[in-house]
C-alpha cells in the first residue's frame, strides 16, 4: 500500500537513479497489466464557448477578446470520420461548459458517430445536469472526461469559481454519480497551479486510486497570459509543485502505480512542455495518446493555453507510429476501454 508520506517522497526525490528506478517500475506494470498497444483517441473540440472562469483557463467567459465558435454536427462528423480513418477506437468530443448545446443535438451526434463509426464517445464537456448526462448515456456516450483539477478544496473553490449565482458542484462527487450511470469515468489533475505543494499533488494520486478511475489525465499548468491566474501569478510558496515535464512524469508513474488498469493518456500540455514529444509520457506509464482532428480554424481559437503550433493529425499519427516502433509499441485496436487486471493477465504471454 503506498502512503502520502511514500508519493511525497517519490514527488520529490532528487537521485536520477532512483528516478530511473521508478520510471522502470511504472513502464513494467504498463507492460505486464495493459500491454504494449498505445490507444489513439481523436480529439474534437467541437465549441469554445463557456460560461465559467476558471482562473488558469483560456476559454473563461470572462475573456472578451476571443471570438467564439460551435461546429456543426457535419463538421463533427467529418473530424470523427478522420479520426476513425487515423485508427483512433474513441472520440473525444469536448467543449467549454456551454450549458446552451442542446442534449437532443448531441445525442443526435452520438448516434450518428456510433452507428456510422463503430467508435466509442468520450464526453469532456464539463458539468453538465446529471440528467443530461443520463441522456447522453442513453444516446450512447460511453466515457465522461472530467478533470477534479486538484484535490485542494481551497484552491479548486478559488481556481474554479461556480457559475455566477449557482452553488460549487463538486467534481469528485460527480464522477462518482457518472460511474452510477454506467460511464468509464476519467478524472485527473492540472500539475503546477499556482498554490499547489507537492503534498497535494500526492493527495490528488490517492483520490485518483480511491475513485478506481478508469482514465486518469494529468497534465502541466501552462501560464495563460489573457487570464488573471496568468497575469498575476501568486508568489511561489514553501513547497510549491513546479509546472514541469519532470514533475508531471514522476505523477504519471505513480498514478501507474496506483491505478495500474488505468488508462493514461501523455496528454498535449505534457507535449507542449516536454520538449513536443509523447516519448517520455509513453515511457513514464502512459498507454494513450490523443490526436487533435479539430480543423485549424477552430482548433486556433480553442485556446486553453497558448500552444506551440498546429499539427497535421496525418502527420502526427505518422509520427506517432514511428516513435511506437522504437519504443516497442503498437497502436491500439478496437475502442480501448478500461482493461481489467485479470482480463490483462490472462492474455500476457
Ligand atoms: N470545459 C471542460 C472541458 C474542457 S477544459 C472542463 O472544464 O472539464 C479541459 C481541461 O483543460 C480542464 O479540465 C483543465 O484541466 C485543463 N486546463 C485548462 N486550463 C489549463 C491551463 N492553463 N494549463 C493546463 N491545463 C489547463
Ligand atoms: Fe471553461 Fe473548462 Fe476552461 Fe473552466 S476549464 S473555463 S469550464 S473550458
């Protein structure tokens, strides 16, 4: 059983060789638990509308200097139809929290992409009702996508204010009502905010075991300039966790640890902070990686935090597929889902 004490430690160990030692571990029980495939989801973000402000997020409806958009459900289909030709099993249809996208509109969509696809539907829309969610559910929706962010009850209340007038909805909580519904359910962390230490970073990879999360995505703070978190960051405090590469490999190999079925995407923040490369997240116990199908146009507009350039999905899959090859991976087959351990290890060689 690991400990806080255990994960601190870990979070903040300086010998490279233990480190080394650690990264072995996480990649080993990758292997042994859910093999070498690397699943490939295509991401769409399909609106950049949101009605909330979180402090560190670029699409926070306090921002006015963004023009927004919404896809058309043809627009939709032809990025899931993309991502399917790119070999991604999942979509990932996600948004601002845009509380006016009409339930009957997406579950159209779902429909459509399912029957037409054979594809699984990941929502990362946000905190919609749950009878939405119950909807969406009903329409098909397989997964729910939704970060809790941190763990830190004070910080989460002050980082992610509630929509004006309404009370705090509490992510944890919600996800285990999604998992009530028959989703996969998928939460996780932003690494680095400002005001978060080490030890709650530890905090948040036990939440994420006591949950038995079936996706867990943890990504670096990436500083945006047009929000008031990226404007006037707090002074560092004693124990603050960096907003690195190196930090956020050391998180994912003890939430391979923690939750070793998981699946665990190298997520783009780690990308863009890691040099534009997947390679050290694939080796640090991710098995997922996202391919961004959201044409140019919007995918621009969609700015969570600034990113280093647009990518061509046909070249990233590519790539993608020559870093596989010297990693000793293979692309994923079939949807992906969460593969359970005794499943797993009856078909290890
Ligand atoms: N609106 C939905 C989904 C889109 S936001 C939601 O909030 O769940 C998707 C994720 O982007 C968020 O969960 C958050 O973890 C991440 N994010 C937002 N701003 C970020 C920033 N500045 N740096 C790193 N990750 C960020
Ligand atoms: Fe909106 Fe999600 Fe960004 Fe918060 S993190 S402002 S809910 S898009």
């Amino acid at each position: 059983m690991t400990t806080a004490e255990q994960l601190l430690s870990w979070l903040g160990e300086e010998a490279p060789e233990r480190m080394e030692e650690l990264r072995r571990e996480a990649d080993r029980t990758r292997a042994e638990v859910v093999g070498d495939e690397v699943h490939l989801r295509g991401l769409i973000e399909l609106s950049n509308r949101c009605q909330r402000s979180c402090l560190y997020c670029g699409l926070r409806a306090a921002r006015r200097d963004l023009p927004r958009y919404r896809m058309s459900g043809l627009e939709v289909l032809r990025c899931a139809r993309l991502a399917a030709t790119l070999g991604c099993g999942t979509v990932v249809l996600q948004a601002g929290e845009d509380l006016s996208l009409s339930i009957e509109w997406l579950s159209r969509l779902i429909r459509e992409i399912k029957g037409s696809l054979g594809v699984a539907v990941t929502l990362s829309l946000g905190e919609l009702p749950l009878a939405s969610y119950e909807g969406l559910r009903r329409a098909g929706a397989d997964r729910v996508l939704l970060r809790f962010e941190t763990s830190n009850r004070t910080l989460y209340e002050r980082l992610h204010p509630p929509r004006p007038g309404e009370p705090v909805v509490d992510r944890v909580e919600l996800l285990r009502e999604l998992r009530g519904l028959g989703y996969e359910v998928g939460g996780g962390v932003i690494i680095g905010l400002p005001g978060q230490t080490l030890g709650s970073v530890a905090d948040d990879l036990l939440l994420c075991r006591e949950l038995d999360l079936d996706m867990v995505a943890l990504g670096p703070y990436v500083a945006h300039p047009a929000t008031p978190l990226g404007r006037h960051p707090p002074e560092a405090a004693v124990g603050q966790a960096p907003a690195s590469a190196e930090l956020t490999r050391r998180a994912l190999c003890l939430a391979r640890r923690l939750c070793p079925e998981a699946n665990i995407p190298s997520t783009r923040a780690l990308f863009e902070v890691d040099a534009g490369s997947h390679t050290g997240g694939l080796q640090s116990g991710a098995n997922v990686v996202m391919i961004n199908v959201t044409p140019p146009a919007e995918q621009r507009l969609y700015e969570i935090y600034p990113t280093r350039e647009i990518l061509d999905p046909v070249e990233v899959r590519a790539s993608l597929v020559s870093s596989f090859e010297r990693l000793g991976r293979v692309p994923g087959r079939g949807t992906g889902p969460r593969r359970l351990a005794s499943a797993a290890s009856m078909s290890l060689r």
